[in-house]
C-alpha cells in the first residue's frame, strides 16, 4: 500500500542518544545510533521503499521523563521540539511532529505544549511513561490530582497524547529479578504502559475531560485483549467497582483511545483489536528504528483485512485524527482502491 503514515516513528539529538542503548546488543549500537541521529536520506529512503508517505517523530524514550532535575528536563524538551521543528519545517510534507514535554512540573508542560502546538505546529505530544522528579520518593503518574489543569490544556488544544512506554525503575522491578530479558519491548513496556493507561481510565480523568484523545502503540499493550475481564471478573458478586470513572473501563477505551500496530506485526493481534475497538481507532506504525520498516510494511500491506481497513488503517485515520490533509503532498485524499478480481 502506497501512501501509508507512520506515528511511532522516534529520532534522538546528542543529549538523549544513549538513552537507547542498551536495547540492542553492542554491535548493532552503531547501527541504531545512527538510524536515530538521521532524519534525511537514511530514513527516507527507508520510507520510499516501503511506501510511507509520513512520519509523525518523536523523542527517543525515556528520555525527558527520566530527567529528575526540572529545569534540565524543561530545557531537553525545549532543545529536542527545537530541533524537530527544524526538520518538519525543511520536508513538511514527510515529516510532523510530536512534541516532548518536561512532566516533572505540570504548570512548565504545559508551557512547553502550547509553544510546541501554537508555535512549533506539532500534530500532538509523546511521552514516555511516568515521570522521575528530584525531591519526590513516588514516580509520577498522570491520574494524579495534580495533572488536571495539564489535561484540560490538552483537550482545549485538542491534540493527541501519545503514551509511550519506558522500562519500570529497578526498585520497582522486583518481579522481573534474575528475568531481565523480560525488560524492555519483550514484556515490562507492555505491562508499565497499560497499566499507566488503565490508571487513567479508572481515575475519572475521561469524565471529566470526556474529549481526550490517548494513542498507545504495540496494538494497545496488551488491553483489548484483557479489556472483557477488567470490566466482568467475579460478575456473580454485585458490588460497584472500586474504580473512580462513572462507567466500564472498556466503554473510555473505545471512546478516548486510539492504537497503533508499532512493534507488533501479526494480524491474529491485529483482528482481536479491531474486534475489540473498530478499524476507526487502529493506525499503521513501524517504531522505528528499533523496528524495521520493512517488517512492519511487509505484514501490514498483505494482512488479510479489507482493502477498506487497510486504508484506514495505513492513512486515513491519521489523517483525521492529526488533521494532515494540509501537509501532505498528495492533498490527503484517499488513495483509490485497488480493483479486487
Ligand atoms: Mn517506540
């Protein structure tokens, strides 16, 4: 499929390189590192080969979010959505933007949103999980009373938020000693992200700010899966639950959720999310670097969905939902269907 656009596409700058090593062997860190550092030939030649029309970039993870000291992480976050703004700028037409942002201190992320959004033009902001900050034992989560304003920032601009993952710290880890292969993309992304996720669900915060738009990547980290039994275990026992939202889990879900295929290519995952939330709410992404673009195209355009999914999912939805049809080369419209004999 031609005209295809990724969102969980990541780029690095010098202070936040390495922060991505250590998720390769060491002899493919100069590989990697070099595939995060380039944001011309290198990866548009990978985008031309495959058919990917766009790139949203991101911040390579964990980047900002673990940065305890505020004003250093303010100032990496403000340097990184610099530097991005530079490169949308020069290939507007293959490149938009999510911002990064220092969630340390609520009041400074939402500063640093409105210039990356009013001033900057990113599509969206991408954060990489809870956020360390210096003088606090607790890591922070954003159901916490204190992100309120931020998210109500967030819907009056109306642009999505990315939850991205990062590993849990050490001293939270204690289930995964003597496992550390289950670190990382394999199992504790997955398990941090979605739990971060279901925390926002179940504090009111979709109540509240009922037009929130939350994009989780890897077909959702795990949930629809698992959505069913969160809202229906011991069903026979007729109390309320113990969450704080006024209705299902599952019901902010569907409504204030949107995932995307990075890093999980297997249309037997694919089918159960679409089952689960509907083609509206799925959207094409690789994860590169860490993931090849070739993979992802590859599964994606010959996965045995409708040709009507397929371009949902590989372009309009995105579209839509980061309003691109001004950036694109092609104008934004559909590409047309392939005749099916
Ligand atoms: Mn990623």
């Amino acid at each position: 499929m031609k005209g295809k656009i990724a969102l969980e596409e990541h780029f690095a700058i010098q202070e936040t390189v390495d922060d991505s090593a250590g998720f390769v062997p060491a002899d493919y860190w100069v590989e990697l590192r070099a595939r995060l550092l380039d944001l011309n030939d290198g990866r548009l030649r990978e985008m031309d080969a495959n058919g990917v029309e766009m790139m949203l970039l991101s911040l390579n993870a964990p980047a900002v979010q673990a940065i305890p000291s505020v004003p250093t992480a303010i100032e990496i976050a403000q340097r990184a959505n610099d530097f991005l703004a530079d490169a949308v700028a020069k290939q507007p037409s293959r490149f938009q933007g999510f911002a990064a942002l220092p969630m340390q201190d609520p009041e400074a992320a939402i500063v640093e949103l409105r210039r990356a959004v009013r001033d900057l033009g990113f599509r969206g902001v991408l954060v990489n999980g809870f956020s360390q900050r210096d003088g606090e034992d607790a890591i922070l989560y954003y159901d916490l009373e204190r992100y309120r304003p931020f998210w109500a920032e967030v819907e009056a601009l109306d642009v999505p938020f990315y939850l991205h993952p990062r590993n849990p710290l050490r001293q939270h880890s204690t289930i995964y000693e003597g496992h550390d292969w289950l670190l990382g993309p394999t199992w504790a992304f997955g398990q941090e992200t979605a739990v971060h996720a279901l925390r926002l669900m179940g504090s009111g915060l979709f109540d509240a700010h009922p037009n929130l738009k939350i994009v989780l990547g890897h077909m959702g980290e795990g949930l629809p899966y698992s959505m069913w039994r969160i809202d229906h275990r011991n069903a026979w026992v007729k109390t309320p639950p113990k969450h704080h939202a006024k209705r299902k889990i599952a019901h902010y879900f569907i409504k204030n959720f949107y995932l995307t295929t990075s890093g999980n290519f297997r249309t037997q995952t694919l089918i159960d999310a679409m089952l689960e939330v509907g083609s509206d709410r799925i959207l094409f992404s690789a994860d590169w670097p860490f993931e090849n673009v070739d993979h992802a195209a590859n599964w994606f355009d010959g996965a045995a969905i409708s040709e009507t999914d397929r371009q949902k999912i590989g372009r309009t939805n995105s579209i839509g939902l980061f309003g691109l049809d001004d950036v694109l080369a092609s104008g934004g419209a559909a590409k047309p269907l392939q005749d099916v004999d």
